[in-house]
C-alpha cells in the first residue's frame, strides 16, 4: 500500500507528546515540527490516526511544497495540481490559508488565490467548477505560506479532532480535549492506569480530564462518537479501509468494558455536575467515572478500596475566568492544604494560567510544562505528595503597627496589674469551655473594669484590642495613659515581646459610609478556623488592622453554628452578609444552594476570598451586591434558612437610611415573604435598646433565643446582642 505524507497539527507544547503517540500508532519518519508532527504512512494509518489520536488538532495530507515569491507564483503552484484526483465537479470546498509575505498581506487574500488557482482548473479543463462552502464543505483545503515557501494539503479531519463529539456544554472556559489529553500523558497517567492507579478530579467541572482519562484507560478511540471527518467528502476516501479501520476500534472498546478503573470527580457546583453526568453518559462510562457533589474543603481520599497511590489531576479556576487574584491565592492553598494532608504518596497534576497561583499552592513542583488552550497559555504543574513535600503557608504582607515598637514592661502599674489578673482570670474561666468546643477565637476581657474599656480578641495566636471611646469628661491624657496600661498588662499575659505584635483600634461611633473605611492600607489577612459538631471546618479571613471590624462577630458564633447545623441541604439566604462567614456554615453544613446579599463591594469580595478559602462554587454560593430591602421587594424565590442581621443604624451614601428599631417591622415582613413553608428565619441585633415589634409576634412564630444565642466568652454583657427564631404560624 502506497505511503504518503502527512501532517498532524497540535497546540503548542502538545508536539512532543503527539510525537510519541504517533510511533505507539504506527507512523514512520515521525519528525516534530513549529506546528505539530509530520510523518508517513498508508492511508489506512491516516484514518487510524484521525480516529484516535487523542493529541492532534488535524491531520493533513501534503500534497505538495512550492517555493514562492510573489502571488503569481502561488497560483502557478496550486493550478498545478491534480484536483479533479480530489474534488468532484459538483462538490465544495473552503481553503484555510495561514502565512503572510510582501505579496500576501492577509489570509483572506491568501485563500482568495489558492480558490481561483483551483476553479481555473477546471475551467481549463472544460469542466464545471466545485462550489465554495465555508461551514461544510467536501473538502478542506489547508495553505500554509511560511519563508518562501507554500505548502498546500487536504484536512482529512474535518472540524479539530479535540472535538470528541461528548461534550456538549463545556462551561465557563472549557477546557480543550487535546490538551486534558497532554496534560494526562505528561502526567504518566496511561502507564499509572496500567498500573490499577485511580484517577480524581476534585474540580472536575465538565469532566472532562476524567473522560480523557477514562478513554485512555479502556483503549478506547475518541473519535468514535464523531459523525463526521473530513476525508468522507474526498475523492481519494476508500471506504472499506475505513469502516475495517473503524469496526478495528469498535472491537477494541467492546474489549475494553471488562476493565476495572477507579476514575472519580467532585464539583462543588450541582449544575457542574449535572454536565459532568451527560457526558459521562454519552459516552457510555457510568460504570467507570463516578461524580458527586462535594465541595474542595470535604475531599478526603476515597475509602472503599485501597488506593495507595493514584493521580489528581485538575484544572481549577483561572484569573481570566473569575478575575479575582485574592480569592485564587487563597483557593489555590486550600488545594495545597487538602492533597497534601488527604492524599499522601500520590501525584498531582494542576493547571493554571498564572504561575503565580501555582505557587500559591504552597508545594514543590518537580515538573513543569506548557500547553496552549486556545489564546490562553496554561501551565502543568506536577507535583509529588510525598512527605519530604512540605507545605509552605501562603505568605501575605506584614503589616507595620501604627505604635511602633515597645518591649514588655519590667514591672505592671496597679491598674495594668489589676487588667492583667482579670484577663487570667477570664482565661482560666474559659479553658474548659474553649477545649470542649473547639473555640480559637474568642472574647477574654471586655470592659471588666469600667476605667479600663476596652474589647481584648484573642484570634489563634494574635491579640486584637479595641479601645471603647472615652466619656466626655475623662481628659484625653488620662484615657491615653490607661490605654498604655491595658498594652501594658497584654504584653505581660500573653508573653509578647514587642507591641507592633498587637492590633489596636479605638471605637468610634461611625456615620454613613465611614463603617466600611480602611483605618491603614495594609490589606493584611489571616485565616482562622470555627469547627463544631459534625460541621467540617469552616476557614476564615480576618484582617486585624485595617477595619473597625475585623470580618468575624465573635458573639455570633453560636448563631453560625445553628446556620450550619439547620440547613440540612436547603437553600439559605444571609442578609446583610458582612464577610460571609455564616454562608461558609451553611454551605459546609449542606446547603444546596446559597445567596449572600450585601450593599459593600468590600464586604463581597471579602466574601468571595472566603469561598476561595473554603474550596466552594460561587455559581452554587452567590454573593449580590445591593439594598437589602430593595433587592427583597424584587426577589421571588423561595429560602429554607435565613439569616438577617442587619446593622443599629446606617445613613451610607446612595442608600436609604436605616434604623433597626423603626425599620425591622418592614424589612422581616419582606424576608418572612421569601421564607418557604416550615423554614427558620433567624434575626439579630446589636441594639443595646432593641424592642422587638408586637406586630411581628402576632403575624408569625417568634422565639427569643438571645440567651442561647450568647455565647460563655460573651456571658458578661448579656445585652451583647438580641436574637430571634421566626417560622410561619
């Protein structure tokens, strides 16, 4: 059987792999080329290379390679050739031009040329010409101009082969067949797959790495759902060899159902899911690839069988889909965190557009590579989860202390004194509580002594004091020195060696917008943990210093608690959000699906980094930006589980005033609209004076629930905040 030459074209960096694939199907003089592979071989080997090459884009068949200088000459070339050997009289044809030179300035142009050289042909020769058809055309012709010269071929392929036929609705920025292919063959996972390894996609998205891989672990062809290649309308197509070189594959896929595979992914988005069941379905893998709804934050390795070792491989969010470098950064670690602790002794394969986030990972990659997805450049990290593979922490600014340095007092003043026994005492008096519970963060001294008013935090390790506003008739200079004096007694505590360690704020009654203003331009965060019951746990940002509020209401943490333990996979609704860390409850309660509304820009983006943190889907867990109760007027879905905690008092710019005690009757008439039938409404405030609306106990259930609501580190100021359970009568 006669052989030809061929090209298979492939994105870039995918050429080297191509390679290797092409001698496994049996191509001789394989040679790696700027823009795929060239080789030769039968006609049948083209045809078995269009139907399983999991690495070309196309595969071409040169017809010919002509040295040219001026458009003429490129005419001369292509009238040349033998086209009726190729395209009926009453067929169609596209060319696909690529290349520039003085004479060709573009590719419309180009093609213009190489079409006229192909119709004159046939006029010559007394025949009828062949139609022009860009979207389905007999043939494909392909035109390449590069330094002189033109190289003229038939695209046996027809559309790109990456196009499997399987996926249908690939998402956000999808990612191409092929180059999940590369990435799993740079990854090793067809010799792992021999080996009985498994292969999981915590983000699996469409799923479309699991069907790569899956396909390559059953040997089966991906070309076989395709209805259509390009060689079907050439003249030159011999279908015999084609149907013996298809019913070939056919037979190899029938073999291949008897093969055991462990191929499993994860998305924490249901509609996700759903496409990732489609596709599954479509091409007939139910029985190998399993997906189930989970969040990034609840993986842990699969434990029906033993896996000892195995492949994660996954293709998380990129800046150019979500836009927002912070909260990757913190997504990108919590991938870190989660296959370093879950999945020891396996190997992971992440792509990412931006290196930057590769390294947010926090592990070492020992190799690397880079594969074009389109216009996008995507880099494959690879990584081995072996215990010598330290995770790094995700490193953030250090903020400066806006006091400066100042080592520990020698000795305490009577008042620094008097703060210190009573924060030891505080201390000693939640031990037990904070041991039992689980609780990191938490309140240890607030206002005990009046003279002394200030809020002590203690957040993990950090120390966070918040100065209460000093009456009126306590001179400026003695509420200064007793300030120093309650550094003073912290530094002693807590064993702190210099004071910039502390974060320190004084409270001030806030107007308007004023409650969202930075008080330094540091933007430094920490993660902190909340873990209670079955409830995994829930990861945090704080930033000690730049706000009046830190991102966690301490006092609220109960309430949290309740949020997740309730929602048992409803649909939760978190109004007046704030940073969303109830949402973060609810979601890892549960939750099927969840709405955050809040009137800041910065209180949601603060929100969408704790999404990141957590490994949760912002398409199952959205975040809205507006008037609370504007957007409640207008909204008509139905909530299991709501929260509302709205502010005392707010007069921000843009935004209809709001005052809790005149306006709460109004605003949970809004939300009690959206409840469904046997949900929870949840509501609270921080009005020290808060009287709740007879109306409202006369319309619906209400329950206080304030003295359950406070928690032991807040037991000494019971009027911390009010809290209400409401549900339909």
């Amino acid at each position: 059987m006669m052989k030809q030459q061929y090209l298979a074209t492939s994105p870039a960096g995918v050429g080297v792999y191509l390679a290797q694939e092409l001698l496994s199907l049996g191509a001789e003089e394989v040679v790696e080329r700027p823009v795929g592979v060239s080789f030769t071989g039968t006609l049948a080997l083209a045809y078995r290379v269009c139907l399983w090459s999991r690495l070309a884009n196309r595969v071409i068949l040169q017809l010919g390679t002509f040295g040219v200088r001026s458009t003429d000459d490129i005419y001369e070339a292509v009238i040349g050739l033998d086209w009726g050997a190729h395209i009926r009289e009453t067929g169609s044809l596209m060319v696909d031009f690529s290349g520039r030179s003085d004479a060709i300035r573009n590719a419309q142009f180009g093609a213009q040329k190489v079409k006229d050289a192909i119709v004159d042909r046939y006029r010559q020769a007394g025949r009828s010409r062949p139609s022009v058809d860009l979207r389905e055309p007999d043939v494909r012709v392909t035109a390449k101009l590069a330094k002189g010269q033109l190289t003229v071929g038939l695209d046996l392929s027809g559309d790109s082969l990456h196009q499997r036929g399987y996926r249908l609705d690939g998402g956000l920025a999808p990612l191409k067949e092929n180059i999940a292919a590369a990435a799993l063959w740079a990854a090793d996972w067809p010799a792992r797959s021999r080996r009985g390894e498994a292969l999981i996609d915590p983000m699996c998205g469409s799923a479309t790495l699991l069907l790569e891989g899956a396909l390559m672990a059953l040997n089966r062809a991906p070309g076989l759902l395709r209805e259509r290649f390009g060689f079907q309308g050439w003249l030159g197509h011999d279908e015999a060899q084609w149907q013996a070189v298809r019913a070939d594959a056919i037979e190899q896929s029938t073999q291949s159902t008897s093969l055991e595979v462990e191929i499993r992914g994860y998305d924490a988005d249901i509609s996700a899911v759903r496409r990732a069941t489609d596709n599954i379905v479509r091409l007939g893998l139910e029985s190998s690839v399993r997906v189930r709804c989970k969040s990034l934050s609840a993986l842990t390795r699969p434990t029906h069988r033993d896996m000892v070792n195995g492949l994660l491989v996954m293709n998380p969010p990129w800046g150019e889909r979500m836009g927002d470098t912070s909260s990757l950064r913190h997504l990108y670690h919590s991938i870190g965190e989660v296959i370093s602790r879950e999945f020891t002794d396996w190997s992971a394969a992440v792509l990412t557009s931006d290196v930057s986030l590769g390294k947010a990972i926090g592990l070492r990659a020992h190799k690397r590579h880079r594969f074009q997805n389109g216009r996008l450049e995507l880099h494959c990290l690879q990584f081995s989860l072996t215990t010598d593979n330290e995770l790094r922490a995700l490193r953030e600014p250090v903020a400066e202390s806006a006091k400066g340095s100042k080592a520990a007092p020698a000795a305490l003043s009577e008042g620094a004194q008097a703060v210190a026994n009573r924060i030891r005492k505080n201390q000693r008096h939640l031990k037990s509580w904070r041991q039992r519970e689980g609780v990191t963060c938490y309140r240890v001294y607030d206002a005990d002594i009046p003279e002394y008013a200030v809020a002590i935090d203690i957040y993990e390790e950090k120390i966070h004091v918040a100065e209460y506003a000093a009456p009126q008739d306590i001179p400026e200079e003695k509420a200064a020195r007793r300030l120093e004096e309650v550094l003073d007694a912290v530094q002693v505590v807590f064993k702190i060696a210099d004071r910039q360690e502390i974060a320190l704020k004084q409270r001030r009654r806030q107007r308007g917008t004023e409650q969202y203003q930075r008080l330094k331009q540091e933007q430094t965060k920490m993660v902190v943990y909340e873990s209670h019951g079955k409830v995994p746990h829930v990861k945090a940002l704080v930033n000690l210093n730049d706000y009046l509020d830190t991102g966690l209401f301490l006092d609220h943490r109960p309430l949290r608690y309740w949020v997740g333990k309730e929602v048992k996979g409803g649909h939760f609704l978190n109004l007046f959000s704030y940073t969303g860390v109830a949402t973060l409850h609810a979601a890892l309660g549960g939750a099927t699906t969840s709405t955050s509304v809040d009137a800041s820009s910065t209180y949601l983006k603060w929100f969408h980094e704790n999404l990141a943190l957590n490994g949760l889907s912002e398409r199952q867990h959205r975040g809205v930006r507006a008037d609370v109760r504007q957007w409640l007027s207008e909204d008509r879905r139905q909530y299991d589980l709501i929260m509302v905690d709205p502010p005392s008092f707010s007069n921000s710019s843009g935004l209809p005033d709001f005052d809790v005690q005149a306006d709460h009757a109004v605003l949970l008439e809004l939300a009690m609209a959206r409840l469904s039938v046997g949900g929870t409404l949840y509501f609270s405030t921080n009005h020290r004076r808060f009287k709740l609306d007879d109306a409202i106990s006369e319309r619906w259930h209400v329950s206080d629930v304030t003295s359950a609501s406070i928690p032991q580190d807040f037991a000494r100021n019971k009027r911390i905040h009010a809290c209400f359970r409401l549900s339909h009568a």
